[in-house]
C-alpha cells in the first residue's frame, strides 16, 4: 500500500492556518468579553451608584452606613466576577488582595463597618465605575473594526447582489456623485468597499490587542495592585524575620564555638601559665616544656578567633574589596578552588552576604563533600548578584532544620534573597544565591 501526501501550497501552510486561527480567535474572545463586561458593567454601575448615592445621603443619620457597606460589597461581587471573566477568555491572571480584618476583640458595629476602611473596597468600586466608561467605548470600537474587516469582502459581494436582483434600482453611491454611470460606476464601489475593507482588516488586530491591553491594565492597576504591594510587605516581614533568626543563630554558634574553643584554649593556658610559676625554680626543663604547651595553645587560640572573626566582619573585604576576600578564602580552603569574581559595584550588606554564603558553604563542602576541587562564580545578573559554589564531591546535600545549609537560607533570606541547593547523589553539590543589589 503507497501513501502519497499532496503538496501544500504556499498559502495554507500550518503556521499561518495557526496564525489566521489564533488571530480571528483573539478578535472572537475580546468581542465576548467586551459584550459581557459590558452587560455586567451596566447592572454592576447601576446597583453600585444606586447603594452608595443613597448611603452617602443618610449617612447623617446612621442609616446609610449599612447601605453603602452593601454597595462596596457590591463592588467588590462584580470586581470578583471581572477576575473570573478576565482568567476565563483573555487568559488574565488577576489575584485578589487579602481583605482587610476587624481587630481582635471588636464588637459586631466595627466588623460591619471594616469593608469602608479597605482601600480596596473602594477601588473595586472605582473599577465598576471606570470599566463600565470604558466597555461602553471598546465594545463599539471592536465591533466596527470587526464589522469593517467583514466588509473587506461581504460589502462588494453585498453590492453585486443587489445589482443582480434589483438592476433597475435608484442606488445612491460614491461613484454616483462622481458622475460615473453603469458598470464604471459599479467598479469604482467595489473597488472602495474593498480599499476601506483592507484598512479594517489590517487594524483590526493591533485594535483590538490594544483594547485588550486596556481592560487588562485598568483591571490590574484597580483590582489587583493592592495585592503585588501587600506580597511586597509579606517578603519583608519574612525577610526580617529570617534575619532575626539568622542572626540569633549566628549569635549562638558563636558562643558556641567560642565556649568550645578559644575559651577552653584560654583556660588551659591560663593553669598552663600558674605551673609555669610553680615550676620555675623547682624543674625549669619542664617549666620550658609547658610554656611551650601554653605558646603553642595561645597559638590555637589565635587562629581559632581569626576564623571566627571572618565571619563576623573580614577586614579584607572592607579593606580590599569582594574579589580579594574571595581569593583569600580559596587560599585557606582545604580544597583546590577557583574563584571567577570580578569587580562589582555592591552595597556593603550585599557584599557581605555573598562573602558569607562562600564561606559557608566552602566550609560544608570541605567537611562533607569528598570533593577534589570548588568553583566559585559571582555575576551580576540585571538588579541581582548570583554567587554559585559548584565542587565534583559525593552529592547528597540536604538542608536540614538546624545545618550550616539551613542556616544560609536564612541568612541569604534576610537579604530578601533565594538559595537551591543541586545535589544529586554522586554528582556533586550546586549551592546557588541570588541576592537583589537593592535589598
């Protein structure tokens, strides 16, 4: 059995079937939408206008508060269906901000009253009476651009139906006040229809993206901006919230280690330096031995409380910049690592935050990773600095509550930052910030 397929021609091929299809259903969905909205903002504007006009004008005598929290709720019911409308045929994704809630304890007058004090109450209410302007414009606007773009060919095909069925009747047309006459006369008409046919049928698709693009912005400015600024304020309080436990965190490793560490090296050099006295005259030789023990733990001691510090405040990154502390952090990793760090113009707490992330997670991967060598790349990335520490270990890196890798989300969430951790098991370990400059 032989298939044959038969050529397409140059006019129905698939991209520009979809293009065509995709173009009619944009001008098809928008006519649907506008129609409704506008149905919906003629009942919507007269219920709303109705309860607020009449609440505001008995309002002196308590009567028209009740009445004008109806018409806000009101607004609010049609703002809802708008969101609905919007997802459902132009594919818009408009979030409701969160209502705005009654204080703890308030009695049953305050809970009623709450909607007036929400801003977005009224916005909603703002939006009825804007939408409503603005479908009684766009719906005749799109419906005589589409019906303009229909006319491309049913206005000539009209015309030679009516020259056909009715010849001998008194036709009143443009070529007519030319002064042509017969079938010059019937040419010129169609040739016009079809001139201002094309002129729709070309505009017809920027019009109506440009009508959509309207309702879209009026409906995210009125109903939805309230909620970008409430996430806004949401990111902040966690951003500051983590860093409280960040920092409360840090705070206990530090006396932690410094209990565990220099202070238990200070001790001992301390009993250390009272033998020392003890022994002075009756065994100098040993005398010599522990105060080699006590310069030796001093030493320790020393080390120990300059490591502490770089993660307190390196003076290196103040006095050198990020690119010279990075490079000494290679320096004194346990793991060959390569750092690709250029000069960068950062705010100090980002700088800070980026050092941090390095050290950290250098640290993990030379205690857990098995690693045989560390990457580590800082860019800028628009608005952003990412900072990606990526070493050839074992993989199987985890962020348990409690861990140095937690305890680095934190702090890089305080910045209002992100961290991911990629570790596949046997694959390595990808640690990666992404840090906003402006945080």
């Amino acid at each position: 059995m032989t298939t044959m397929t038969l050529p397409r021609t140059a006019d129905e091929t698939p991209a520009q079937a979809r293009g065509v299809g995709a173009w009619a259903s944009r001008i098809g969905r928008f006519l649907g939408y506008s129609f409704l909205a506008l149905v919906l903002g003629a009942i919507g504007f007269s219920l709303v206008i109705a309860l607020l006009s009449a609440g505001a004008a008995t309002v002196v005598v308590w009567v028209g508060l009740p009445i004008l929290v109806g018409g806000v709720l009101v607004a609010h019911g049609f703002a809802a269906a708008e969101r609905a409308l919007q997802s459902a045929i132009l594919g818009t994704h408009l979030p409701t901000p969160l209502p705005k809630q009654p204080r703890a304890g308030a009695g049953w007058v305050r809970r009623m009253l709450t909607p007036l004090t929400d801003p977005q109450r009224w916005l909603d209410s703002l939006w009825v009476l804007v939408n409503f302007l603005l479908a009684l414009i766009t719906f005749p606007l799109a419906i005589t651009w589409t019906l303009g773009a229909i006319g491309t060919v049913g206005g000539p095909l009209a015309t030679l139906i009516l020259e056909n069925v009715l010849p001998d009747a008194d036709r009143s047309a443009f070529a007519d006040l030319l002064g042509f006459t017969g079938p010059t006369a019937l040419a010129i008409d169609i040739a016009l229809q079809v001139a201002v046919g094309l002129l729709f049928l070309l505009t017809v698709g920027p019009v109506v993206r440009g009508l959509t693009a309207l309702h879209r912005g009026v409906g995210r400015g009125l109903l939805s901006s309230r909620y970008e600024e409430q996430q806004r304020l949401a990111r902040t309080e966690e951003s500051r919230a983590a860093g409280r436990s960040a920092e409360s965190a840090a705070l206990r490793r530090l006396e932690r280690d410094l209990h565990d560490g220099p202070q238990q090296r200070l001790v001992r050099a301390s009993m250390d330096l009272a033998r020392i006295e003890s022994l002075t005259e009756k065994d100098p030789e040993r005398a010599q031995a522990v105060l080699r023990e006590a310069r030796e733990q001093l030493g320790l001691t020393l080390d120990e409380l300059r490591r502490l510090s770089r993660g307190i405040a390196p003076p290196i990154l103040v006095d050198r910049g990020l690119p010279a502390a990075l490079a000494e952090l290679a320096a004194i990793s346990p793991l060959p690592t390569t750092v690709e760090a250029p000069e960068l113009d950062l705010p100090e707490h980002v700088e800070i935050g980026v050092y941090y992330v390095v050290s950290e997670a250098l640290t993990n991967a030379a205690k857990h990773s098995g690693a045989g060598s560390v990457v580590v790349e800082v860019a800028r990335i628009g608005e952003d600095v990412r900072v990606r520490i990526e070493d050839d270990g074992r993989g199987g890196a985890e962020m348990r509550t409690g861990g140095g890798l937690a305890g680095l989300a934190g702090r890089v969430a305080s910045l209002e930052g992100r961290l991911s951790v990629h570790s596949p098991e046997g694959d390595g370990t990808r640690v990666e910030a992404v840090i906003p400059c402006a945080s």
